[in-house]
C-alpha cells in the first residue's frame, strides 16, 4: 500500500489494558487523513486466531498479554504475521526496543509517550516500509530463481555461458561445482551398441 493511496487503514490493536484502548482511541478519534479504524483483541491466541480471518494492513502489539510477555510476545506473532509490526509497550527499554527493531518490529513506541502524529507518522512510515521489504525480498527470489536456470541446448546438451560460449555439460558442472565424472555404460546403451555392431557386421547380400 503506497502512503499516497487514498483509503482507510485497518489495524489489529492487541492490548489486554481497556484503559490503554479508551486512549488510543481518543488519541486517534477525529477526522483525519489517512483514516485510521481498528479491531481490538485481548490476547495472543485471540490475535492469532484473528489472523487466519482477517487480513489488516498493520498490528499494533502490547508485549504483556495475559498469555504471553515479553520479546516472546512478539516471536510467537512474527510468526504467523505478514503485515507490518509496530510495538506499543509501556515499558521505556531501549534494550528491548532495539531487540523488537531487530527481530523484525517496524518501530517501538513508549505508550504514554505517543500522540497523535507520532503514531500516525510510525503508522505510515511502517507500512510503506514493510511494503518495500516484501517488494525486495520478492525481487531478491526472482534473482536467485533466474541464477539457478542453466540454458542447455535440448539436442547436444552443451551449456549456454552470458558471454554465448557453449560448454560440455560434463565440463561446466565440473567447472561451477567441483563434481568429478567417472564414464560408464548403461544397460539400455550397451545393448543398442551391441546391436549396432551387429547390424555394422553384416555383409550385403
């Protein structure tokens, strides 16, 4: 979703504290642009089970739930997650905010700290972010997927290097991986051999 897109954003609020949610909806309440709406769960299995329903474009996560506290809270999320992670913690641990940042978190926000356009910045900027770590990621596959193609022609079986060479399959892959070959006859060749020199041996009548 480009930040230029003009539509509601929908987040998953996951917060147990009904007083930290009465907040954020004040702080968020009002017209404003882009329009932010949410859904609220209590917990992380109620988070999980309303992932596998429902599809928002960013999770708003609280590491103390009733079952779950801590970095753990946002392993176990990460986990089943693909949209954008933000944490909103009423702990100010730099510590654990650089651990969030680095295990995947967007951004870290101290709730008592947070006003309206310091969410609603984080907010976009997490998204736009996420957004753009997915387009790579996707890019940096099609890569790895195109690196791993080897032209071989469908007749002689010799390989097609970028510069147009043409190389022995037996070569380049002794080349590129260090793959010794030892030579042998299978049953299926050594018979249409054999069958050859049979046919070679025939005297015209």
């Amino acid at each position: 979703m480009s930040l230029h897109q003009n539509r509601s954003i929908k987040l998953l609020f996951i917060e147990d504290n009904d007083e930290d949610v009465v907040l954020f909806r004040e702080i968020m309440g009002g017209r404003q642009h882009p329009d932010i709406i949410f859904d609220r769960v209590p917990s992380l299995a109620d988070a999980i089970a309303f992932l596998r329903e429902y599809t928002p474009d960013l999770i708003l996560l609280d590491l103390n739930l009733p079952d779950s506290r801590g970095i753990r809270t946002f392993e176990k999320l990460f986990e089943h997650a693909t949209q954008a992670i933000i944490v909103l913690s009423g702990l100010n641990d730099e510590e654990l905010a650089i651990e969030a940042v680095h295990k995947g978190a967007q951004d870290y926000l101290v709730k008592w700290e947070a006003d309206r356009k310091t969410l609603t910045r984080s907010i976009l900027y997490a998204i736009e972010r996420h957004r753009l770590l997915k387009e790579l990621e996707a890019a940096q596959r099609e890569i790895q997927s195109l690196r791993n193609l080897i032209p071989i022609c469908a007749y002689c079986k010799r390989v097609r290097h970028d510069d147009g060479y043409w190389q022995h399959l037996e070569s380049y892959l002794s080349q590129v991986s260090n793959i010794d070959f030892s030579h042998g006859i299978c049953p299926d060749c050594y018979t249409k051999l054999e069958s050859d020199d049979m046919d070679g041996a025939q005297m015209p009548s």
